[in-house]
C-alpha cells in the first residue's frame, strides 16, 4: 500500500538525517569563513545565519537559532547551550516521534549550507535532540541517491517550518503588478553530480519526479533554445505569403533542458516525448487514420476530376441547412463554445491568403471555389457567383511526390494554446515582459485583452481587434469571453503564487501558473465536456486513464480536425440573449452580429451578461446547421459548404470508409444507413444526390447520424472524436493525472477545479452559477463551489 504524502515525506526525511548523523566526518561542526565569535564565545557559526534571522527564522525556532546563531537573534546575554560530546552515539529509540516533530528538509530557495573550511581534527560526534532517529526503509521507485562523501557531510539546515500554511490572501488586484523576487543565495547543486546528470536519473523512473525536482531543487523556469530552429506564426505568415505553403518544424533538443523539460511543457510541444520529441509538436504535419483520397493521388481535391460528388452548396442546402433547431434541456450553450476553445487548442490550420483567391476560379494548389447554381435562394450568393474558398495551406514540398499535408500551427495537446501561443518566440505578444503576468488592459472598465485602442474612439466608431495567443480570437463574442476568462484564470493564479513565493523569478511563477491553468482546462475537458458529448460512448472510445504511455502519438488526425471535430457549428444558433446581475434581460445578439465584433464586448457590459445568457439557453443538438452560418456567415459566405469543401480539399476519405473503420456496418444501398441516419427524407436526399453510398462526404454523413445513447452526437462522430482525445490525453506525459508532474497534494487541488469556478473567480461581477457549468438548471452562490487551494504550491 502506498504511504500518504505526508507519511513518506517522514519517512524520506528520517531517511536524510539518518545518513547525515551517521556519518562522523570532519564537517559535523563546521567552521566557516565568516564564523564570527565575541570574546565572550558569542558567536555566529553559519555564514547565513543573517539571512535566516531575516527569514524569521530567529523566532519560528528559537532553541536551534539561539544556540547556533546567538549575534543575528541578539540571544548573547544566554549562555550558550553547548553540544554534548561522547564517544558513541546513542541508539535510537525503538518508537518514533510524531511526524510534525521531525524538521522538514530545507525550503526551496532557502540558502546552502555548505561549509567553507574544515578542522585539522575530527570533532566528536553531536547528540542531537528529541528528533528519535528509526532505521531508514527501504528507499521508494524514485529515491534521491545520497551518497554521503568519504570525509564530510554537511549539517542539515535549520529546522523550517514547511507545513504551516499562511492564511488565504485577498483576491488579487484588478491589474497585478510585478515585484522583483526577494534575493535568495542560489540552491546547492545536486549531490549526485550535475543537475542534468540527476535529471537523467530522474526520468527513468518519473513517477514522483514533481516531488523529487522540487526537493533536490532542480526547477528550472526557462527553456534553452540556443542552436536550435524555431517556428513562430509570424514566420509561417511570412512563408504563406510569399509562396502559398507553410514550413514544418524538423528540430527539436531536448538534453539541454532536461531539467525544464521534466517539469514544464516547452511552448511548442516539444519534448514531451524523449524518445519522439516531435510527437503532438506544433507546425507539423496533421496525422491520417487512413490514407489521403485526391484525385490524382497526390493534392487535387476528391470530385474535382472524376466529379463524382455534387456540389458542396446543393448538398449543404438539401442536407444540412435547416431553420428547425432541436434542443437539449438538460444542458446549455456553454457546451458549445467550450467546443470551439477546445478545438482552438488543438488544431490551427493554415489556409492561402484570401488576397489570393478573389476571383470565381479554381487556381491549382491555391483556391477551389463553389460556383452557385441558377436555382440557389441567397440573392448575394447568385450576385457574386460563387463562394470563394481558399485552400489549407500545403507544407512546402509536399504534394508532388507524395501527398498534399496540411500543417497545425497549435500544439496537439490540451495546453492552453489559444491564450499562450505556440511558440516561444510569439510571448512577447501576450506575455508582460519578464514578469508573470498575461497582458491585459483597462477600456472601459473592463480588464481586456490587449488591442489597439487608438482604433477605439466609443461605440459608434470602434474596431477591437484582441491580441492573444490564437489569432481567431475575435471570431465571436463567445469565444472572447472564454479567452478572456482564462487569461485572467492565469494572472490570478500569479498573483496568488507571486504572495506565496516572494523568493521565485518572473518565470518560475508564469511557468507554474500555465501549468496550472493547462491541469484545469484537461480537468473541465476530461471530467466535464467529453462526458455530455460522447454519451455511452465516452466509456468505449476515452476509457478510463491508466497512464502516460510513450507509444501512443497525440497528433491530431486530419479526421478529426478537417471533419469530426466540426461537428460543433450545429450547436450554433440564431441568437443568444444577455442577461444582468438580477435576471433581468439586457437584450441579445444575433449569432452574425457577434462575429468579428469584439467591440460589442467592451460597450455591451462586459463578459457576464454573454456568460449569464449561455448559462439559461438550452444547448441546440448539432444534427442541422443554422441559417446564420449557412446564408450569412461573414456576410457572404455559407460555413457547412466550406466544411464539405474542407474535407475534399484535405483528401479525407468518405464517410463509408471511415464508418467502416469504426466498426460499423458497410451499406450497399442508402436504407442500409437507417440504422445511424433515422430519417426517412435525409436518406431520400442522400440517394438523390450522391450515385452511391461510396461517394458520401465524410462530412456529411457523420453529421447526420443520429445521436448515440445519453450523447450529442452518432457513433461515426462520438468514434474519431473520442479516439482523438484518447491519444491525446495517454500520449500526453503532462496530462494532469500522469504521477509527477504534479505533487499529490498539488494533483488534489487540480481535481476540485471546474468551469463553474474559473467562471466565479474571473467573470466581471459574476455571484451565481450552475454547480455544473454545462448544465441547465438551478443556480447556486458562487460560495458553494469548490475553489483550489494553492497553498499546496508555496516553497
């Protein structure tokens, strides 16, 4: 059975002064270079002992202090204890004292205590007291190997009192300010040679690795990028421009920063795998479950020469487009935009410059547009002629002589991608200089993200265009909201660990929050989102976590990015009310008029009457796409003709395939499909557009489904979205559950968290919410909801 945290924390800790008061060496009473004594014998015998008196340390353990420290705790008037001098140790008693009795090992940042200069003989051994000494266990998987030198071993720091937690602080200022650590004397290095070489202990056996780095002090905050080539968005824009494909990272080291690569994820998801460091990184190639279908075998869209499919627009209009909107009354439309946050976290894709394809022509490799039919209803489509659709970018060099890949410029992980980037070099976008804070701004009286506000003259004459760490955070008001409210999620976390340890960096304190903030957004994922999506099929296709496992890949499948994971544009609808603080309502917007409109946020009251008014509307099932995405969507364009379009341009096979590659059955005739697809006019319309049930777009198909048991979405969808977050959490070594990235305590506090909370915690003036924040249903007092207790991170 495994010890409990504290237990084996006694257990190491008796282990260590074991080896320390075993060993009659040389250095059992040192003598230093600044050991300063009265006439009178009152003495300093520890070169920090200033520093400790500083600390506090004078009156949290006077006894030791007293004795050992007289000059920095001004205790010269009492004679000095003295030590006892015998010729054997006593033996230790056969019970053990109390765990709190037992001196802590030192406090990270605390100074070393390593003496300068030795006596010409061996001192006789000290008697030290009550702490009772047992015989140390057997050391544990992962156990510091402590070799104690042949001629000397260093005293054990003063006693600290480690377990003692400040009482909680006050919420954090609107806008926190940095202050510049307190200086500390850097830690010691490690006892087993270099820290690279004890990291590389530490990584074979990492289950307890969090608590190990912490211990032995071998957090380091920043990452060594030296001698390495790096991708930043800036340079992948500058590329699309010039030549209409994207460069793919091909670089990665990861011995450098072994150390920071144990304890942080680097920004660009690198590294998380040491035997496949470039597994789930960002700007590589997407992942195929099955081989790509163009029609030339190599990057022509599928039906663009063997024209076997119909036209994207009619198949949209006939099949999918629907004013009806079914809706769930057991959750609400938070669900919907967690969705988009999500897939923004995941998958980036990008796309030729729209500048290059503003003509109704099909340009090779570049553009492939819809040409609107005679008989098509939208008046400004027939104007225009057609629906422009650039192509998804195609890494350089591909397509040629092997197939057309697309490129994710966002890691594969869940690590908050769309508030910090992708790229080391893209921080200085969003980050505060050195300090640990994310930018954002007062406008208005609300904390923003950062813009331009020279463009922002007042609500008439307004263009908001936020900056963060995914450029497609204006697309809507919704998803805005949730950029802001984890943006602030981050800074409240900074401030908060920034009060706890005065003593760490800029960058020790930005990296343990995003770390925190990436454990919460798994957390909200994992135990709160997939749940209500996938149904009964979370349990086949996610199952329960049994571990980080090296040889599952998280890179994101092109199926699911280019075709399942879009399912979430049918759970967008028409309008979305605003509500007050009373329930009172403040009007609404309609799903157009929240798009590329971030402006209607900082004049529109803010974040919570958005997060008030997704609370209280039923979520809609995600069967039928709306009118508003299908007839207006950024004014002149149809979003469900452009997902059938993005799935032929990326060569996803069709949707008998992929059903096939699910389990399910392969029809031979289009009633064969009334088993996933119900409706009796859906399977007409497929039969009169499509010559077989070969020819189905993936897109298509999948989204007509017909829901799987307690689920949103049928069982082709619930297959390649839940296998997707599968590998993505087991092939995750930063997965918030794996043993060791965080402490057990830490883990503890990560598990109480919940959307419901980050919303209480970050909205404007936000009092009451669903207990579980993707449900309808009564609301409870902010009060009620379980808050994290980060005191489990002070050092």
């Amino acid at each position: 059975m495994r010890l409990p945290l504290m237990a084996n924390f006694a257990v190491f800790s008796c282990a260590f002064l074991f080896v320390f008061l075993s060993v009659e060496s040389a250095e059992d009473n040192p003598v230093n270079r600044n050991f300063k004594c009265r006439l009178n014998g009152c003495c300093d015998q520890h070169e920090f002992c200033r520093f400790w008196s500083v600390m506090g340390e004078c009156a949290k353990n006077r006894r030791w202090m007293s004795d050992n420290c007289q000059l920095a705790c001004n205790t010269c008037s009492r004679p000095p204890t003295g030590r006892a001098k015998v010729t054997n140790p006593p033996a230790p008693p056969p019970t053990r004292r109390p765990v709190a009795a037992r001196p802590p090992p030192a406090r990270i940042g605390a100074p070393p205590v390593i003496p300068a200069n030795r006596r010409p003989q061996r001192p006789p051994v000290r008697r030290v007291n009550p702490v009772a000494v047992p015989r140390p266990p057997p050391p544990p998987a992962v156990q510091p190997t402590f070799q104690a030198p042949a001629a000397a071993a260093p005293p054990p720091p003063p006693p600290q009192s480690a377990f003692r937690f400040p009482a909680p602080a006050p919420p954090p200022p609107p806008q926190p300010t940095f202050r510049p650590p307190a200086p500390v004397p850097p830690p010691p290095p490690p006892r087993n040679g270099s820290p690279l070489a004890r990291c590389a202990q530490i990584r074979n056996d990492p289950s307890l690795a969090a608590e190990v780095l912490l211990r032995e002090r071998l957090v380091f905050p920043t990452e060594d990028t030296s001698g390495r080539s790096m991708l930043s968005a800036d340079k992948v824009i500058r590329s699309n421009l010039a030549n209409a494909c994207v460069p793919r990272l091909d670089q990665a080291e990861c011995e450098r920063s072994l150390c920071y690569n144990l304890y942080f994820r680097t920004m660009d998801g690198t590294c998380n795998n040491f035997a496949h460091p470039l597994r789930g990184a960002a700007y590589r190639p997407y992942n195929r479950l099955l081989a790509p279908e163009y029609d030339n075998g190599l990057s022509e869209p599928a039906s663009s020469i063997r024209v076997v499919r119909p036209n994207p627009r009619e198949a949209n209009r006939a099949l999918l487009s629907s004013p009806k909107s079914v809706l769930s009354q057991e959750f609400n439309a938070l669900l919907m935009q967690f969705g988009q946050f999500m897939s923004h976290d995941m998958a980036k894709t990008t796309l030729v410059p729209s500048a290059k394809c503003n003509v109704c022509q099909n340009i090779p490799g570049r553009c492939m547009a819809v040409f609107i039919t005679s008989k098509d209803p939208n008046k400004n489509f027939k104007k225009d002629t057609c629906i422009r659709v650039s192509r998804s970018s195609a890494i350089c060099g591909s397509g040629r002589t092997k197939p057309r890949q697309q490129l994710n410029e966002n890691t594969g992980y869940i690590d908050g991608s769309p508030i910090y980037g992708s790229s080391i070099e893209d921080m200085p976008k969003f980050r505060e200089g050195q300090t640990p804070f994310l930018k954002l701004k007062m406008f208005n009286g609300f904390r923003v993200l950062p813009f331009d506000q020279a463009k922002c003259k007042g609500p008439q004459a307004c263009t908001a265009t936020f900056v963060a760490g995914d450029s497609r955070v204006n697309l809507f008001l919704g998803l805005t909201t949730f950029h802001l409210l984890f943006t602030r999620e981050h800074n409240r976390i900074a401030a908060r660990l920034q009060r706890l340890n005065p003593h760490w960096s800029g960058d020790r304190i930005f990296q343990e929050a995003r770390k925190i903030v990436g454990g919460q957004i798994q957390a909200i994922c994992y135990r709160e989102y997939l749940p209500k999506i996938l149904g009964s099929a979370f349990a086949t296709t996610v199952g329960t976590y049994r571990g980080y496992d090296p040889n599952i890949d998280s890179t994101v499948a092109n199926e699911f990015t280019a075709g399942a994971f879009r399912f979430g544009h049918g759970m967008i609808q028409e309008f979305y009310p605003k509500i007050g603080p009373n329930n009172q309502s403040m009007g609404g917007f309609n799903f157009v008029d929240g798009t590329l409109h971030s402006d209607k946020l900082i004049f529109g009251g803010g974040t919570d009457p958005i997060l008030r008014g997704f609370m209280k509307t039923p979520i809609k099932r995600p069967q039928r796409l709306t009118p508003s995405i299908t007839e207006q969507m950024f004014g002149s364009t149809d979003l469900g003709t452009i997902n059938i379009q993005r799935g032929r341009d990326h060569g996803l096979p069709p949707y008998i395939r992929l059903r096939r590659l699910c389990g399910l059955s392969t029809p031979r005739t289009f009633d064969d499909l009334s088993g996933e697809i119900l409706s009796e006019n859906a399977r007409a319309a497929l039969r009169r557009l499509y010559s077989s049930p070969e020819n189905i777009d993936f897109y298509v198909g999948a989204l007509l489904e017909d829901p799987v048991v307690r689920g949103l979405v049928g069982p082709t969808v619930a297959c390649i979205v839940g296998a997707q977050f599968g590998r993505t959490r087991d092939g995750d070594r930063f997965y918030f559950e794996n043993p060791g990235i965080f402490t057990r305590a830490q883990l503890a506090e990560i598990r109480r968290s919940s959307l419901a909370r980050v919303i209480c915690d970050n909205g404007d003036n936000i009092r009451f919410v669903p207990r579980e924040a993707f449900r309808l249903g009564p609301m409870v007092d902010c009060s009620e909801i379980p808050s994290m207790d980060l005191s489990k991170w002070k050092e």
